[in-house]
C-alpha cells in the first residue's frame, strides 16, 4: 500500500522532531521508513539525512534479525556510541524509525528518556495517515510519499 504524506503530516512529524531537539538537546533528527526514504528531518546540515537514513534503516533491520534469532520479538532501540557523536535508532512503528544524532555522553540518558514519548507521537501520526486511506495500488508492503516535496525539502530543512 502506498500512503500520502500530506502537509499537514510533515508538519506535525517536524514539531515532533523539534520538540524532541529540544528535550533531549541532541544535535539533530529524522524520521524515515523501513526502506531508508527520508520523511522528515530537522537540523541536518553537516550531515546527508539520505546516507543517515538509509543506513540506519539497513542498521536496524540487521537489529530486528538479531532479535529474532535471539528469540526476541524486536529489540525496539539500536544505540551506538562514539567518542564525539553518537546515534539512536528506534522504531515508531512497523515501517516507520525515529533517528537522533548526538553528541556528549551527558545526552545519552536524555535521548534514552524522551524518545519513546517522540517514537509514540510518530506513530500516532501514522495510525492517522493509515486510518484516512491509502493510495495506489494493493500491496502488503507499506509506501509514504510526501506530496508537493519541493516545498518540504526546499525550505532549509
């Protein structure tokens, strides 16, 4: 299935985002797909949010098979840590992961504590989306695309 991404959506994924930034004071976020296309992100400006995004998404995916062969339905949150900068991945939903970048071990317990609350908020977000219908053609695989995308990456963002 295909889902739209309407305006509106983008916005409210943003102030998640934002709000989160400020929260945990981590340096920035995104909000991509199982598949690594990017959503939403916010202050990614050293750094291509379609490099992070899709590694992180092949991180993940890698994460869930562990969990699997462990015996584990998923582990809902991937964390690595380096000596300037550090990255959370974690999981609002099925298709959809929550990536925030860091810098400062002080902020590791920060991002730990506020992004399930973020994570929660983005799924919410998407059970919306997923309840006003899709678009396209039937598929048992799940598909966002953002309408008007000009507008939404264009802006600085």
């Amino acid at each position: 299935m295909t889902y739209e991404l309407l305006a509106v959506d983008v916005e409210k994924l943003h102030r998640i985002l934002v709000s989160l930034m400020e929260q945990s004071e981590a340096d920035s976020c995104l909000i991509c797909d199982q598949a690594g296309h990017v959503l939403a992100h916010e202050n990614l400006r050293q750094t291509d949010p379609l490099l992070i995004s899709a590694l992180g998404a092949g991180v993940f995916a890698a994460t869930r098979e562990l969990a699997r062969l462990l015996g584990e339905d998923e582990f809902s949150t991937v964390l690595h840590q380096g000596l300037k900068r550090s990255i959370l991945i974690g999981s609002a939903n099925e298709e959809v992961l929550l990536v925030v970048l860091f810098s400062g071990e002080e902020r590791t317990g920060l991002v730990k504590l506020y992004a399930p609350a973020s994570a929660k908020a983005v799924r919410r977000v998407f059970e919306e989306i997923t309840a006003r219908g899709k678009s396209g053609p039937e598929s048992k695989d799940r598909n966002y695309i953002l309408k008007d995308i000009g507008s939404i990456f264009g802006n600085g963002r």
